[in-house]
C-alpha cells in the first residue's frame, strides 16, 4: 500500500492531531454549555467549567505532543503497515459531538440529559482515543492517548457519582 510521501505523511498525521485537539475542545465547549445552562447554580456551573478546564487541558496536551513530536525523519522511516491510511471514525464522533452541542443549544438539557450526555461523550472519547492505532510510529503518542484514555474513563467514573450527588441535591 502506498502511505505517501514523507510530506503527505506528515500533513496527515498533523490531520490526525488537528482533529483529536478539535474534539476535546468541542467537549469542553458543551461542558461550557452546560455550565451556562446551570447556571442557576453555582456549585453546578463550576462542575461544569471545572470538566471543560480538564478537556482543554487534553487538547493542549495533545498540541505540545504534536509539536515536540511530529517530525519529518521519524516519517522517513515509519514502516508502511505502521502507518494509519484512514481516520473516518475520529471524524464522525467529532461531527457527532458539534450535533449534540448544537441540539442542546436549540433545546436546553435537563440535568440528567446532561449527565447522560457527559457519560456518553467520555466514554466514547476514551473508545476512540484506545483505537488510535497509528501511534506505533511515536511511542510517546501511544503513551499519551493511553493516559487520555484512563483520564477519561476517570472522568466518567466521577461523573456517575456527581450524578447521584446532583440528583439527590436537587430533589431536595
Ligand atoms: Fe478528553
Ligand atoms: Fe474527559
């Protein structure tokens, strides 16, 4: 199979990197969203504006990896069945998550909708962050969306009980 030159295969990667920075900050940004939407709350807006900190803070961690890493030798030598022709899938969990933020802007979440949404979003990032096969060429990649992918099997654990915890508040 023919990967390219070492050009296209550097502009792809750098593709590749562009879109995972793109979803973490689409994430963050229905976490603003939704720290809008509760903003009734503080205690409820601040959870929100704490999660989309920690999404941001992803996407700059990718950047500085992207940045540090993405080098034209490195491309020189990758072996083809190393290297990732397609990344279709990344791309449609990033349009899927722009629809939901759009949904939820034309019709505001209920606090369990957001939850659900939340959960969903974290752990299908963490999904789609373990597949990122291509990272056989850079290790430190692979160590990276690794430490992503616990980060937001984490942060979905931390979302069930503040789910509970939020519930159990506002029925009271
Ligand atoms: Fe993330
Ligand atoms: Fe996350």
């Amino acid at each position: 199979m023919d990967v390219g030159t070492v050009e296209e295969r550097v502009e792809f990667l750098n593709n590749v990197m562009e879109v995972a920075v793109a979803i973490e900050l689409e994430v963050a940004a229905v976490y603003d969203l939704f720290a809008e939407t509760f903003a009734a709350s503080e205690e409820l807006s601040l959870f929100w504006r704490l999660y989309a900190e920690t999404e941001r803070y992803h996407a700059a961690t990718i950047r500085i990896h992207q940045t540090a890493f993405v080098q034209p030798e490195i491309m020189a030598t990758a072996m083809e069945e190393e290297f990732p022709t397609e990344f279709g899938e990344t791309r449609e969990f990033l349009a899927k998550i722009r629809a939901l933020r759009e949904g939820f802007v034309e019709t505001p979440p209920s606090l369990e909708q957001a939850f659900e949404a939340a959960k969903f979003l974290e752990s299908d990032a963490a999904e789609v962050h373990g597949r990122t096969q291509f990272f056989k060429i850079y290790p430190q990649f692979h160590n990276l969306f690794l430490t992503l992918v616990e980060e937001d099997l984490g942060h979905r654990k931390m979302l069930v009980e503040a789910q509970e915890r939020f519930a159990f508040d506002i029925t009271a």
